[in-house]
C-alpha cells in the first residue's frame, strides 16, 4: 500500500442544529447542566454550563452559533468549523435522522438515508457476504461502514481502500468510523490511502475469502466496472468466495440503462456467478 493511515481520530464535540440550540436553550434558562449527545448519537454525556462557556470530557467550548440544517460542526482548536473540504470537489460530512451521518460530493449524497441508517444499510450488505472468520477486501472503504460492520461481525481481517484525501479526513471526525489503530480494531482494519484499480496488481492470487464494493457511480469512475478490474477481484478471491458489489440503478428511468446487469454480465465473463441483490449484485467466484 502507498500509505497506511495513522491519523488519530478527533475525540471532540461535534454539533448538529439541534443539538446547539439545545444547549443554547439550557443556558439560557439558567441551566448549570446540559445531557445529550455530542458525538452525533453515539453515546449521551453532560456538558456543563457557563454563562460564558461550556464544558465537555474536561475541556471548556464557547457557545456556537446554531449551525445550518445538514450541516455538522467540530472544534478546530480556535472555532466551530463546518466539516467539510473543498480541494476540486465539496466533500461533506451530513447528519441524517439515525445518527450515523452520510457524506455528499458537490451536494450528490454518497449513501443511502432515506428509509434507514447508512450504518444499517451496510450491515445488510456485508451480511451478504458473511464476514466471520474471513479475509476481506474493501475496494472503496468511503466512511467505513463496511469496515465497521465486518469488524463488529468477527471478522479476520479487513484490508481497505481509500482513494480521496478529504473522505480519509471526514473518517478522522465521524465517530461512526472504525479507527484503525483502535483496540476494538484490534489490527484487522489495514486502511490504506490508495486508487485500488491501482494496487489491486500487487495483491497476491485467492488472497481474500470475500469482496465488497462500493463505488462511486459510474461515471466518476467507471474503471472501477471495467472488465479489467472484475478480472483483477476474480484473480484475488479464492474459489468459492463471495462479491457483494453496489450499483444502484442509476439511469434506468432516463435511458433505460440496467446497470446491475451491464455488471453481472462482466462479472459472469471474469468468472462469477452473479445475480441480483438488494441494490447490487451478489456473485460467487466459480
């Protein structure tokens, strides 16, 4: 891997709308305490109230202005910051109703929301591919929710890709991520910060009992549903191994296009069995 990544995860608070004019309300009531969430959901603590200031986990905070609606705020050592970053594209950490945020490229969100968590969206998936005392490759590791549910299944290890700079940064602030370098990881999450169409080359033949990918639609990257590159996931999973592989079904309404069968189609030719499954297609190396 070019680059595995250490970077510790912030441990900070991080405010939604809701949450910072609650403990806007609080103050202003007199209230000396303040118990909520403060780290999108994860766990409930108490945060106690100044009139000038407020503090958590033993550090004092100034009181924010209410942030934006779908927007998450962390503390930059100096101020409230929205996180996100700009370096060609938007990249976006957005709060969703179950905690557990998404995250959106140029305002297009990357994950599932609207009817369940994206964290329970992606237990579903890997839960296709029963993880349990398995190796796994995670082609695009995103947030980490693949991740985070692989480890939570028992897995054996997990290595995981990443390509864009800013999503390696928006894990380090989401509390939902897998720390690699956490002891609930326990060194199975090698994460590292690669184009995977790239290193896959250098991954030895039938080295992983399971596949999970989740690429960005295919016109961001369509080498990612290139013939070449199913040949390269065949070449490293062994005989029998399974793929759970996210489409979608983009361009079906407009063009008519079936995405999820272009794809099992070159997955049958790089030697596959696949078929459809939930929004993607599930297939067995033969």
């Amino acid at each position: 891997m070019r680059n595995q990544t250490t970077v510790p995860h912030y441990t900070g608070p991080l405010l939604i709308r809701d949450t910072a004019q609650a403990l806007l309300d609080a103050r202003d009531r007199g209230a000396r305490a303040w118990t909520g969430s403060l780290d999108l959901g994860r766990s409930d603590g108490e945060a106690r109230l100044d009139a000038a200031q407020w503090h958590w986990r033993g550090t004092a905070y100034p009181y924010p202005e209410p942030p934006r609606e779908r927007t998450i705020h962390w503390f930059d050592g100096d101020d409230w910051a929205v996180v996100s970053r700009y370096a060609g594209s938007l990249i976006k950490l957005v709060p969703t109703p179950w905690g557990a945020p998404t995250f959106e490229i140029d305002g297009i969100k990357m994950l599932p929301t609207s009817k369940e968590s994206p964290l329970d969206d992606a237990r579903r998936k890997v839960a296709l591919v029963q993880p349990h005392g398995k190796a796994v490759l995670d082609t695009c590791g995103g947030l980490g929710y693949f991740a985070a549910c692989c480890l939570d299944a028992g897995v054996a290890r997990i290595l995981s890709f990443e390509k864009n700079d800013s999503v390696l940064w928006l894990r380090t602030l989401n509390p939902w991520s897998p720390d690699p370098d956490a002891a609930t990881s326990g060194g199975r999450l090698p994460l590292g910060h690669d184009d995977v169409s790239q290193a896959i080359a250098s991954l030895p033949d039938a080295s992983f009992d399971a596949l999970l990918h989740d690429p960005p639609r295919f016109g961001i990257a369509g080498e990612l549903y290139s013939q070449a590159f199913y040949d390269q996931l065949a070449r490293v999973l062994r005989r029998g191994g399974s793929l759970f592989h996210y489409t979608g079904t983009p361009n079906r309404l407009t063009s008519g296009r079936d995405v999820p069968r272009e794809v099992a189609r070159r997955l049958e030719k790089a030697g596959f069995r696949a078929q459809p499954a939930l929004d993607g297609v599930l297939a067995q190396r033969r």
